[in-house]
C-alpha cells in the first residue's frame, strides 16, 4: 500500500469515527459531553441532559438532531467560546510581547547604568582633576544627571534649560578656584552675578552647545524609543483583551462548542469556515495592520538615527572630557575673563581660605575614567540592532492575525474531517483564494459594523509616535 492510499483510507477511517461511532455514541447518552462540560469547569453538571433531546430553546445551536444541549449550557459555552479566543490571541502574541518587553528593560536598565557611569566619571574628574572644587560641583553634577534621566523617562523638562543650568553653576566656581584662587567671603548675591555673566562672556566657549546639540541629537531619539516600545507592549495587552461584538461571540460559539451539542466532542471547524469567523472577528485588529508596519519602520529610522557621535552611550560616557575641556578654556583665559567679571559684577573680596576637598573616594574608581573598551557585540546600537531585525519578521503581524490562529491553533488539518458549522464532512468545497489559504466563499460568518473605538484609540497613539 502505497503512501497516498494509506493517507485516503486513514481520513475515510477518521472521518467514520467522528460522523459515526461519535455520533452514535452522542445519539445513545450526552455522557461525554457532560464529562468535558465539567472538566472545563463550565458550570455545574446537575441538570445537563442524560441523553440526546429536542432543543427548541437554543438560540445558536439549532439542529434537526437531537442536542445534548440546553440553553443554560449555550450560554456557558459561548462564554468559554470567547475566553479560549482571547487565551488563543494571547498564545500567538506571547513571543512578539516578550520581545518587546524584555529589550524595553533591558534598553532602559542600560540607560540607567550609562547615566550613574557618565555621572561617576564626571565627579572623578573633579575629584582627580580639580580637587578644591569637587565638592561645591557635586550638587551640579548630581542635578544634571537626574534631569538627564527625567528628560529620557518622560519627564517634562528642557535638555537647553538644564544644559545651560549646569555650566551656569560651574562658572562660579571655576572662577574661584581657578580664574580668581583664594576669592571667598563673596555674596550670595556676587556668586549670582558671576553665573547669569556666563551666558554673555561664553567662559567656556562653544563647548556648552556642542553639549546642547549632543544632548538634544541623541536624547530625543532614546526617549522617543522607549517610549515606542512602551506603547508596542500596551497596544499588544490591548488587542489581547478586546471585547468581541455579539455578533462574533455567536459566531464563535457555533464554530467552538455547538458540535458538542451533537456529541462531536472531538470536531474542529473546517479551515474556510474558520478562516470566515476569524476574519470577520479580527477585522478591526487588521486595520491596526499598516499603522503597526509604520511604527515598527518608525523604531528603525530611531535606531538609524542613534549612531556616532550622537549615540547615547557615546554622548553620555564622553560628557566628563567636554567638561574638562570647558574647564580648560576658561582657565586659559583667565585674565580675560577676570577682567570682564570685573566690569560686570565689581571687584570680589580677597581672603585667602582653605577650600574643602573632595570626600569620593575617587582611588578606588580612577580606573574608570578610562572608557572600557566594549565588545562589539555588547554594544547599546547592536542589540537595538538586532531587536530591530527580530520585530521586522512581525511587520504583517495583525494583518495575518486570523489566518495565523486558524492555521495554527483552530482549524483542522487538510484532509481530515471537519466540522462546517453544521455537520462534520470529509472536505469543505466552497473555496476562494485569501493569503495563501483557501477559504469559503460568499458572505463571511460576521460582518463588521462601524469602528471600534479602542482600536482607533491605539491606531490614534501609533500615527502620534510615527509623527515624534
């Protein structure tokens, strides 16, 4: 027997099984059916029929047949119906969510640690570099990093305003301690003068904007992207949980549980019934299909857009050299500035004080002023990298949705027997060509009515990130 005639004479013996011995055993008691009505704890088994009666009650579930079903259990599967939908729905997003959340961790607990390492290597400097200064500057460079990791968290606040902020306050102490040494018993109000100067009389040059455009080129996009893959995971929990229309949980019923009605416990619905009810259930998940596509090309152009010197890690791990720079020049031109310090805030107070130094136990972290040297692999733009390249295979995720859960987890296999919403058969003829799938012809299983708020909703927070 060749492997053709042996597939032919399983399906023929599958097919008796199901439409005969199953039905015959349904046609003597509705034992089976009351042992999985129980089994999935659908509801109590008091009251649920002995045997195959008439069910002039049914709603969905109709039948010429006598039906081990009452009203009551209809109700209870066409719940169980939409519940074992959303567990399927979840299943099949399981992989893409993990994806997603698991790099959006990731992503942010790597920002995190680069924000605490950018601010120990600017304190090290100070520490190892500008001793008589460390302390008073602690406070400065403690603030800016905390903005830094409001700004790229979500917080409002403006990378300019607290750019501008910190070398406003390192210009008073710069001039203290470097430009004018040994200047103390200075005002509050002196010390105010000398930093709103630092804007007209540019101590620092143009180190403080190339920081601004630094900052701005590569904090927008980090921020932005986290906030993208924030929203991916919220529009996959929201499809997860959408609230199927009366219209689809009777469809859904009849394709899941009224074959139990019959006693065909063991029936799944042919592949183009299915592929009809699904489609018609998840239609408005599919018009999420071409905005999900631009939001996952819109993460890809972020990423392209996160390279070089206006890379996070880059900007972030280097800040500390362009604050020493700025320090630098203004130390060089000292005599100059003095000078203009002068004309604009008066002569200081000269008494000569001991400065307090600083208290970082900077010995045991002077090694990490030198950046390490990171494996290509372990780098921030790599793994985005290839998080990006992993999302692209789920470009047409919610375009393919149904097809994907009939294929996969509803619909019976090609060849055998399956149940076409009112009996089981050997195959299912009505066909029309759809993604590969042939599927029934004619008017599908539920039509679409209108639009779903929440998906307009998730469709209006995907155009909006696109648009960032």
């Amino acid at each position: 027997m060749d492997g053709k005639t042996w597939r032919v004479g399983f399906g023929c013996l599958l097919l008796l099984a199901l439409v005969g011995s199953t039905r015959s055993e349904g046609g003597r008691s509705c034992q089976e059916v009351r042992k999985l009505f129980q089994w999935r704890h659908l509801g109590a088994v008091k009251g649920l029929p002995d045997s195959p009666r008439a069910g002039p009650d049914l709603q969905v579930c109709v039948s010429r047949n006598p039906t081990c079903c009452t009203k009551k259990m209809e109700e209870r599967y066409q719940i169980a119906a939409r519940q074992d939908t959303q567990q399927v729905l979840q299943t099949s997003s399981s992989t893409l969510k993990f994806l997603i959340s698991r790099n959006a961790a990731s992503f942010l607990e790597t920002i995190e640690t680069l924000i605490r390492q950018a601010e120990n290597y600017t304190s090290i400097l100070f520490c190892n570099t500008y001793r008589n200064m460390a302390l008073e500057a602690a406070a400065s460079v403690q603030e800016f990093f905390t903005d830094v990791g409001l700004f790229l968290f979500g917080a409002d606040v403006n990378p300019e305003e607290f750019v501008n902020r910190f070398f406003d306050s390192l210009f008073p102490l710069v001039y203290n301690h470097l430009i004018n040494p040994g200047v103390t018993g200075s005002s509050v109000e002196y010390s105010e003068c000398i930093r709103m100067a630092r804007q007209d009389i540019s101590p620092f040059g143009n180190i403080p904007k190339r920081v601004m455009g630094q900052m701005g080129r590569s904090l927008l996009p980090s921020r932005t992207f986290l906030q993208a893959l924030n929203l991916g995971i919220e529009v996959i929990n929201t499809t997860d949980h959408l609230q199927f229309s009366k219209e689809c949980s009777r469809a859904l019923l009849k394709m899941q549980y009224c074959p139990h009605c019959q006693g065909l416990t063991l029936s799944k619905p042919c592949m183009g019934y299915c592929l009809n009810v699904m489609r018609g259930c998840l239609a408005h998940m599919a018009e999420l299909n071409p905005h999900w596509h631009a939001y996952i090309r819109s993460l890809e152009e972020l990423s392209d857009a996160m390279h070089g010197t206006y890379d996070i890690e880059h900007v972030l791990l280097n800040f500390h050299l362009l604050v020493s720079d700025a320090v630098m020049h203004a130390h060089l031109n000292g005599q100059k500035l003095s000078e203009q310090v002068n004309k604009i805030c008066g002569h200081p107070v000269r008494k000569p004080t001991q400065s307090p130094h600083c208290s970082f136990d900077w010995s045991k972290e002077k090694h990490g002023m030198k950046i390490p040297v990171r494996n290509g692999e372990e780098t921030l733009a790599n793994r985005r990298k290839e998080f990006i390249n992993s999302l692209r295979l789920f470009r047409t995720f919610y375009g393919g949705l149904a097809d994907q859960l009939c294929v996969n987890e509803l619909a019976a296999a090609d060849g055998l027997p399956c149940w076409n919403g009112e009996d089981i058969v050997k195959s299912y003829t009505h066909r029309v060509a759809g993604n590969g799938i042939k599927a029934q012809s004619g008017n599908p299983e539920v039509k679409v009515k209108g639009t779903d708020p929440v998906i307009n909703q998730i469709i209006d927070k995907l155009k909006h990130i696109i648009q960032v």
